[in-house]
C-alpha cells in the first residue's frame, strides 16, 4: 500500500509562532500510485489535521502519527492533496523563546506532513510566514522575501528530489557572512559570532567544496551553500546545514577542528543526493561522510591528522566491541537505535572504509568512490550496491572484505 506511494513534490505554506511554540500550515502533496491502491499513508507526528482535500480524497484519519487517506475510485494513479494541519512540536521542531529562535532538525513529519521513507525523494517549495525583524534560511534556493501585513513571507524553492528528512529551515535574528567558491554563493549566520569570526570558522568551505567536487567527480550543484551557528544538535539539509552554536568557538580555538563542517557538507553529496534505500543501510549516508571529513582532512593537513581521526573512530568502536554491542553495519531494522548504534554506523563504518582503502589500494579506492558516486546520484544505494562498484574499480571480489 505505502510502498506504492511516490511523492513529486511537496507546497508547504507554514507559520510558527516562536512565542506559544506552535505552528499552522497548509502542505499541498503531488504523488502517484498504483492504478488498484485504494489508500496512502503519510507521517503527521503529534500534528493535529483539520482538513483533507483533493479530487481523489474519499475520506481521512489519523491514528499513531500516522494519516491514512482513502482514495475515491478512479484508475487515476496523480494524485493532488491539500492538507491544513497545525500543533506544537515537542521536537522536530524546537523554538528559544529567549532568543527568538525556531529551528528544525531530523523529524520532519513532527512540523509538516509528509512521507519519511528515505528512498522517496521529491521537490518542495517552502513558504514561510515570519515576523518582519527576523530572518528565514531554508532548504533550496530563495526565490523571493515579500512584505505581508507586518509580517515577511519567505519564500523557498528546491528544484532536485531529496528525502523528507533532508528538509527544514531556521528562523531568527543572525549576523551574516558572505564568501564565494566560483559562482556560488556561501552564507554563514550566527547570533553571537562577529562577522571576524564567522570569517574565520568557516574560512575552509570553499575549499571542502573543491575536495568533494574533485572525490566525487559531481560539481556541487546549487547556487548558494548556507552554514547556521545555532542550538544544541547538527544537521544536513538541501543547501544548509545546522551546527551546534559553540561548535564556533572549538574552530576558533584550533584551526583543524574543521570535521563538523566537512562532515555536514559531505551530506550534500553523500546523504541527501546518494541516499540510503531505507534505514538499515543508513551507514551509506554517515560512514561515507564521517570518513570523508577525515579524507579532508589529510588532504589539507597532513597524513598524521587523517590518522588521529582514523584512530578515534578506532577508539569509539572498540568501546561499543567491549561493552558487546558491536552489530553488522547493516541493521536488521533501524527502529529506536541506541547510542552504541549510532557509533557502529558512524564510526565503525568510518573505520572499515578506511579499512577498504588499505585493502584496496590508493587508485582503485578513490576511483571507485568516484564511479559509485557518479553512477548513484540522484538515486538510492543498498550495501551490495556499494560492494559492486567498489569491485568493479579494484577487479577483484571483496565479498570476504565485506561479509
């Protein structure tokens, strides 16, 4: 039933109110099916739906953050929802009051209406309704900011498909810092950092750009690139990505802390455009980026740097070994994971491919990473997929290596 649902492309009109932490929104969903589904399921959180419309709508309900919609009988399989929701994330979705701040990170389904699976990946449009004095960064491309009322309607566009979880905005009143790498354009936001010092915290991202450009063999294909200092967590999204707000001060302390920002970026790449079929693959999307903030970091810094990061996924794995919760790479399921498991997809997983690098050899490493890349973009990876391109590149089965 759900399997069958595709997702085009999402229009989402939001307003939060950082004041009550609450938020109401309109999310328009184009999808297809097929021709003898009689109902799909969208993830809807703890959000309270008011209404359900569109041609094909029979009838609606919800139950355990789950919204089933019946379809009319028609052998259509394009389908054009509307939904009007609204509620109070209690994550998701997190509002400072004190500093008049909102910003989203990893539950989408907790702020808009959608469908979470990884492998259906879809354009959005982003229209969202904000106090005058503050400002709005989103997944995509700005395409315009107007005046409503005493209100600014920002508005945001992303043309490349992308899963659910990989989009998101943040709102609030932040110092800006404008580079470029060519043509594009490199924003960095924060609300305690001077300009001086957003310069200097993320002077290395033209730079990561280039290197992942180069590793991948795919140019970093949007107009602009958005770094925002905020909060407590970190996270990639389409175009943007969240990093801790004293994250800052680390960089400013040492000048080769730069694998948060690396990592982040890395997800533009390997994440949101080379995505993991379902969760149990997850470590497709953390592992590759973890170890290529480590890659990075040897390129700009010296073999002795790659190899103190190598080391310390090393460490963190061997932790999880000894309190014997080591598992596979790929997970059974994905549902609820522990810390520890979180260390296996991150570090273990950094770990064995640096393992594979060794096994494999310089050349046919890195110009497997470049085929799997190239071949797999815009499109979702399992495991046996990665092992097949990485043969291909070392002639040689690595079936041992991977079992």
């Amino acid at each position: 039933m759900a399997a069958d649902l595709d997702v085009q492309n999402y229009y989402l009109t939001l307003e939060p109110n950082i004041e009550r932490g609450f938020i109401k929104g309109t999310v328009v969903i184009s999808f297809t099916t097929s021709s003898d589904q009689s109902s799909v399921i969208f993830n809807s959180g703890q959000l309270q739906v008011h209404q359900v419309q569109g041609e094909s709508v029979a009838s609606f309900q919800t139950s355990n953050s789950k919204l089933t919609i019946e379809l009319s009988n028609s052998d259509s399989t394009e389908h054009i929802v509307k939904i009007d929701y609204s509620g109070a994330p209690t994550k998701g979705l997190l509002f400072n009051k004190s500093l008049g701040q909102a910003y989203t990170v990893y539950f989408t389904s907790h702020w808009m209406i959608c469908h979470q699976n990884p492998e259906d990946k879809a354009t959005i449009r982003m229209d969202v309704l904000i106090s005058e004095d503050k400002q709005c960064i989103a997944s995509g491309e700005l395409i315009t900011k107007k005046k409503v009322g005493r209100k600014s309607l920002y508005q945001w566009k992303q043309d490349y498909e992308t899963p659910a979880y990989t989009y998101g905005f943040v709102v609030g009143n932040f110092k800006k810092h404008e580079m470029k790498y060519h043509s594009i354009a490199i924003n960095n936001y924060s609300s305690s950092h001077s300009l001086t010092e957003l310069a200097k915290i993320f002077r290395e991202t033209p730079k990561i750009i280039s290197f992942f450009e180069e590793k991948s063999g795919i140019p970093y294909n949007q107009k602009s690139y958005n770094q925002i200092l905020i909060g407590y967590h970190y996270q990639e999204k389409s175009g943007v990505s969240i990093l801790k707000e004293t994250y800052g001060n680390h960089v400013l302390k040492d000048s080769m802390e730069t694998n948060l920002i690396s990592h982040e970026l890395a997800h533009q790449w390997w994440g949101n455009r080379i995505t993991c079929k379902n969760w149990n693959h997850f470590w497709l999307n953390e592992a590759v980026a973890t170890f290529m903030s480590a890659a990075y970091n040897e390129y700009r810094f010296g073999r002795e740097k790659y190899q103190s990061d190598i080391n310390a996924y090393f460490k963190v794995y061997e932790s999880v070994k000894n309190r014997k919760n080591d598992k596979p790479l790929v997970f059974d399921n994905w549902i609820n994971p522990s810390k520890d498991d979180r260390n296996i997809v991150y570090f273990k997983g950094a770990y064995v491919l640096h393992l594979l690098r060794q096994e494999m050899g310089e050349l046919a490493f890195w110009e497997g990473i470049k085929n799997y890349s190239k071949y797999y973009f815009d499109k979702h990876v399992t495991t046996v997929d990665f092992q097949n391109m990485m043969e291909e590149s070392a002639q040689k089965e690595l079936s041992k290596f991977f079992n």
